[in-house]
C-alpha cells in the first residue's frame, strides 16, 4: 500500500508540474511563422525562454518597427509594451521571410528582456541567449540566405563559440559598444 502512495504522489506531482508549464504556442502569437518558431525553441529544450514568454504574458507578431526606433531597418526586434500596457516582442516585419530557425533566435533574444528597463547587463544575456540558441539550431546541411539577419547571427555564434568563462567576448562587447552605452545608458 505504501508503494502504491508513493507511486500516487509522484503521478500527482509530475501531473501538476507538467499542467503548471503547459502552454500552446498561440497563446504568443496567431502568425504560423512565429508559432513555428516557438515549437522549434520547445523542442530545443529552450524551457527559459517558454517560462520567460509565459510569465509575462508576451505576444509576439511582425511589425513595421519604424514608429519604434530611429533607423527601423537596423533593428531586427524589440521588447516593449503595447498601449494596454502588455508586454510585446515586435519582430522587424522585413525579416517576416526568413528561416524559422532565425526567427526562433529572435524571439529568444527578446524574451530574456524581463525588466522594465533593459540594462546592459540584460542585453549581454539576451544578446548571448540568441547566439547560443542559433548555434544549436542552425541546420548545417541548409543553406541559409545571405542577409545582414545571417550574418549577425553568424558572427554571433562565433562570439559565443570562442567565448571562454573568463573571457566572454559577447558580454565585453556589450560593454563596450559606444551604441549600447548610450542607449542603456552605461
């Protein structure tokens, strides 16, 4: 019998640690691309980011981002909050054709925006989050589109590969970044 409780207790708290995670990708998104590219980063294993997209409630669509930032072809997304005040992650509608896997990348790097305020050091771990998220996703069998997209991402990767754990080239990049510090303001 006391097997048998056990066994109980453990189905139960399994049963509900599941239920507490569960979610469907459109509760983010209602854009087929995006929602792909949420499965994808489900099957990555990318459980921070799904928590990170859940947790505050994000919705995630395409978007025009030249009301948003100054010179909108050179932001790929942003994190902010709509008029409702619910938080959004807004990807640059002139990447609306590109691979799922990079718009998976995309959608990790603004999900790790958590603040209100994003700092230099949230960057450093959004910008490190997409690199690592686009070196495991990256197909390298497939033949990716030569965009400034690709390229960031390439460069990136290749940033977090040489990485070391004193030497974090993404991160000392970050900091030193005469656009960074002036937009967070370090």
């Amino acid at each position: 019998m006391k097997k048998l409780v056990v066994l109980f207790s453990a189905f139960v708290f399994l049963a509900f640690s599941q239920a507490a995670f569960a979610y469907r990708a459109s509760d983010f998104s209602s854009d087929a691309k995006i929602i792909s590219a949420i499965n994808l980063l489900e099957q990555a294993g990318e459980t921070d980011v799904l928590r990170n997209l859940q947790k505050n409630a994000v919705r995630v669509s395409f978007d025009d981002l030249s009301a948003y930032t100054y010179n909108s072809s050179k932001a790929y997304a942003i994190s902010t909050y709509n008029r409702y005040g619910t938080r959004v992650i807004m990807i640059n509608s002139i990447y609306k054709n590109a691979p799922v896997e990079q718009i998976a990348c995309l959608v990790a790097h603004e999900s790790m925006h958590v603040k209100r305020i994003a700092d230099l050091e949230e960057e450093a771990i959004a910008t490190q989050k997409e690199a690592a998220t686009w070196t495991r996703l990256k197909i390298a069998s497939k033949t990716y589109p030569d965009t400034k997209l690709t390229r960031r991402l390439d460069k990136l990767s290749s940033m977090y590969l040489a990485s070391s754990a004193g030497n974090n080239i993404i991160q000392n990049k970050i900091a030193t970044s005469g656009f960074y510090r002036s937009q967070y303001g370090g």
